[in-house]
C-alpha cells in the first residue's frame, strides 16, 4: 500500500487556506475581546482620575481629547460595539439558528459594517450633544 501523503502536507498550510468573512470575524472577535480589557483599563484611569482630584481629572481629560486619546477611545467604542454584535451572532448560534453558509456570511458582514455604522453613529451623537 502506497502512502498517499508523500507529495501532499500533513495539514492545510496558510498558503491553502482562502479567508472567508466568517473567518476574519472570528479573528476579529478574539482580537477586540483582548482590547477590551485595555479599554477597561482606560475607564478605570478616568474613574480613578475623577476620584483623585481636579487637576489629575483635567490632565485625564485633556489626554482624552487629545488626537491620539480620540483615536484610542474611537478604536475602544469600535471594539465595543465589534465584540457586542460578534457575541450576538454567537448567542443566535447557540439558539440552534444561521448555521446556513451563505446566511452566515451575510450576518458576518453585516456585523463589520454594522459595527464601524454603529461606531460613527455614537460618535456623531457625542459632538451632537458635546456641542
């Protein structure tokens, strides 16, 4: 008997495999579930500065305006909300529902666009209200 696997690999290589929407959103998932723990981190340091006193406060708050403070806390709300859509998706797979291929490659688009739609739009409303 002839072995097969002499000419071909023992497993897919990263070469075989094509990312597929579902794929990245469960790449996506793991990765904004990490950041969120350095955005909690964040909401502590601004809880923290609030309890210490005015001056740290004001300094906390001027960071947070700052560019690089917006783009931090832009990138924390995307990860939010990425990772809340991402954990619904999950909990209507866990209620036995859009197992279908090509539905659930609809709902992992939906869950990028709706993310980044749902990000600019608690953003906007932010300057709306800040304004």
């Amino acid at each position: 008997m002839a072995n097969v696997t002499n000419n071909r690999p023992l497993s897919p290589h990263l070469q075989i495999y094509k990312l597929i929407p579902t794929m990245v959103m469960s790449i996506l998932h793991r990765i904004t579930g990490g950041a969120l723990y350095f955005g909690t981190i964040l909401v502590a340091w601004w809880l923290i500065a609030a309890s210490t006193g005015a001056a740290y406060f004001e300094w906390v708050t001027w960071f947070m305006g700052t560019i690089i403070g917006r783009l931090i806390l832009l990138g924390y709300t995307w990860a939010l909300l990425h990772h809340m859509l991402g954990g619904l998706r999950h909990l209507m797979w866990d209620a036995g529902y859009g197992f279908d291929k090509h539905f659930s490659t609809k709902l992992a688009k939906a869950n990028i666009i709706g993310s980044v739609v749902l990000t600019l739009l608690v953003w906007a409303i932010a300057y709306a209200v800040r304004s």
